[in-house]
C-alpha cells in the first residue's frame, strides 16, 4: 500500500506492474496464516528467573522490534517469540538509515515498557539488541552536541528503559530484520530465527557477547553539530502597554507618565538648558498627547497599507474596508473619516471621527469606558458615545459583544425585567 500511494495513481488507474506481482503472491499465500501456530504459554515458572531480549531493526520501507522470552524449564532453556511490531517509514520526511534504526529503538523501548507493565512480575532482566553500531554510540554518549531529532529519541529511550545496556547483533542473527524488510507467510512458517530468536540467545546469558568494537566518537554528516551560545534579546513595542491594563483611562495615564519620564532624563542630560517645574499630577495637555499616541500607534499596526498609500498622495484601494469612509490624515498624523459631513454644524471630532481597528484591545477598553461613562447604557447610548470621537467598523456588532461580558449590564438587564402577572 505504501509503494502505491507513492505512484500518485488515482482508485481507478492501473497500478504498476511489479506492484501487482507482489501483490498477488501475497495474496495467494495469505491462507498459509491459518496453518501458523502462535503457544500462548511462554513456559514461565515463578521460582525460575526470567529474561525479556528485544531486537530492533530498520530499512528505508519500515522499522520494527520483536521482544522474546527466556525461560528455564527443566534445566532446558525456552525461547519464545512474545510479541512484535512494525510500522512504516515515512515517506515524506524522509529519514536516514540510522535515523531509522534509532526510531526502531524507540520503538522497541515502548514496546519493552508496555510488556513489562502488562506482564507484573517482579523480577525480570532485559536485554535490548540492535545491528546499528551507530545507534548504540548515540545511546552510549550524552546526546546534547547532537541535532533535536537524536536528542529527543536518545532522552526518550532512557526515560522509558533507564540505564539498561544496548547490545550488538549481528544483521543475520537479528530476528527484527524479518520486520523492516518484510517476509512471506511461506518464510515465517518454518523460521526458528523468527519464532524462537538467534541459536545463541539459549546459551548461558553470561556467555553472549554483547559488544563488537563500537567506536567511542561517531560523527555522520549533518547528524552532529558544534555547540553556540546565542543570546536573544526581547524588544517589547510601545503596543505591549496596551495589553496590561484594561482600562482607557489608566492606559493614557501610564503613556503620559513615561512621556514625562523621558523628558525628565532629557532634560537632566542638556544641563544648558533650563530646569522646567513639572506639576504633580497630570496635566491635560499631557493625557491629550498620551491618547493622539495610543492612537498613532494603533492604527500604524492596523492600516499601514492605507496610510503609506496616503501618505504618497494615492487613493486607497477600491477593495479597502475604508474606501468609503474616503479616510485622510490630519495635521497630527490620526486616520479619520473624511468630509462626508463637512456641511454639518456638527463638532470637528462628529464630523471627522477617529477610525479604530475592530478587532484591537485599545478599541475594547474604549467601548468599555464609553459603557461605564454612560452608567452602563445600552448597545445604542453606548453606540452613540462611542461616535462622539470614534468610528469603528461594524462597531454596533463589537459593542454588543463588549456589553454581553459585562456582569454588571447583565444584572440590570435581569433586574428591569417586571414580574408577569397572571390573572385568574
């Protein structure tokens, strides 16, 4: 199924011709399944030790782990095939050959801790084997000068099995290799090294030989890479402020203070120039910068293509939100609503109100305090307060939205609802 879906061949088109050979002598020896026998009883004794050896092994189609059991059962050793799985390599990020083996390991290390859990027996030695000396030099070695990829796979091994030594085994002897390259039923039947492990796993465990020569220092290209101290610096916008404080008015409060800030340490600097007496409190010039400023930057954020096409003297798309409200720039830079009503008797802030961005945090505490100014009025008076200064896209809708979160509107609402009277 896998060399099929690699074609790209659509369900109704033909699939190639080795694919379909390989197919139909699977498919004529499926019912020599029925004829194989799987013991169910491993032949385990209680008062005999008893051994768990997992075997991993991968090729560029899969990677699999078989786990066997090792019992003594009348001074005569028993190997047992316990349980087995596979899974197919992946095809789109496709991996290396050792980056396979060490995805077998990991995979036999969950499958080791899984039969483990299920089995509860106390005692029990594990012995985990695989044919990749490079895998087993990764195991071996601290893992923090190599890429995430063998990091995260080496730490997660140790965390499942511990510190349990990784042995060698050579790749004919290794019963998981019938996994990662896949075998017919008519080869697993009469397979000793499948069903019951290598011939030498019945001998004495202290006799096995567990190494071959795996090198201390093994480095593949672009597995391994040179440790960098990097240092990251954090700049927080000017919009950062907007985000810890859900009130307009402590907003532009904060923005006038660190205004002042900064003018006090310019001033300490220029020593030729004449101390100032700053008042203690805020001054109404200051909070009327603080807000052109929240303003400037919000709408910098969110209409930067319009105002740069403005800026340039160009019309604004005819595709733009804003196009008919025929937006233009003031004398301090603030986006506002152009002359649809420059024949009104209205205020110069009704008439040119300020746009806001629907879908900022500035815009909601805005409504939040036209809300509270108008003692928690309704989508309408709140509506009509909002207008005063300020044109929002959609704002009916918005505003709904910020009077719903309101616990205390939504407690008058309940309160101002008159009990029905039923007459008899």
């Amino acid at each position: 199924m896998r060399d099929i879906w690699k074609t790209g061949k659509k369900w109704d088109e033909a699939i190639p011709t080795e694919i379909q050979t390989a197919w139909d002598k699977f498919k004529e020896e499926l019912p020599i399944i029925e004829n194989l026998q799987l013991p169910r009883w491993f032949q385990y004794n209680p008062e005999q030790p008893i051994e768990l050896h997992g075997f991993c092994d991968a090729s560029q189609r899969a990677y699999g782990a078989a786990i066997y059991t090792k019992t003594v059962v009348k001074d005569k050793t028993q190997t047992t095939l316990l349980v087995a799985k596979t899974k197919v390599a992946p095809v789109k990020n496709k991996l290396t050959i050792p980056q396979l083996e060490l995805c077998a390991a990991t995979l036999l290390a969950k499958l080791m801790k899984r039969t483990i859990t299920a089995l509860k027996i106390a005692d029990i030695n594990i012995y985990t084997w695989s044919d990749s000396k490079v895998v087993l030099a990764w195991l071996q070695r601290t893992p923090s000068k190599q890429n995430v990829f063998i990091v995260n796979r080496v730490n997660e091994v140790h965390r499942l099995l511990g510190q349990v030594q990784w042995n060698y085994v050579k790749s004919e002897e290794n019963p998981a290799d019938l996994l990662s390259r896949g075998a017919l039923p008519s080869k697993l039947q009469k397979n000793t090294l499948w069903w019951n492990g290598p011939a030498w796993l019945k001998t004495s465990s202290s006799k096995i030989k567990r190494a071959e020569g795996i090198p201390k220092e093994i480095v593949m290209n672009n597995e391994e890479f040179q440790e960098l101290t990097v240092f990251i610096t954090k700049t927080n916008g000017p919009l950062e402020l907007l985000t810890k404080f859900s009130s307009w008015k402590k907003t532009k409060r904060v923005m006038a203070y660190c205004k002042r800030f900064i003018d006090n340490c310019r001033s300490r600097n220029a020593s030729e120039l004449p101390k100032k007496r700053v008042p203690p409190f805020i001054t109404p010039t200051e909070l009327q910068w603080a807000k052109t400023t929240l303003i400037k930057l919000v709408q910098n954020e969110h209409f930067q293509e319009e105002l740069t096409r403005l800026s340039n003297n160009l019309t604004i798309k005819r595709t733009d939100h804003l196009k008919n409200l025929d937006p233009y720039i003031d004398e301090e830079g603030v986006l506002r609503v152009g002359d649809r009503l420059q024949n009104s008797s209205l205020r110069f802030n009704q008439r040119h109100p300020i746009i806001l961005p629907t879908k900022c945090h500035m815009t909601d505490i805005i409504i939040q305090n036209a809300h509270y100014e108008t003692l928690h009025g309704g989508t309408q008076l709140t509506f009509s307060q909002v207008r005063q200064e300020h044109w929002i896209p959609h704002g009916k809708n918005k505003i709904k939205h910020i009077i719903r979160s309101c616990k205390h509107a939504s407690t008058l609402a309940l309160l101002s609802q008159s009990p029905k009277i039923h007459k008899n």
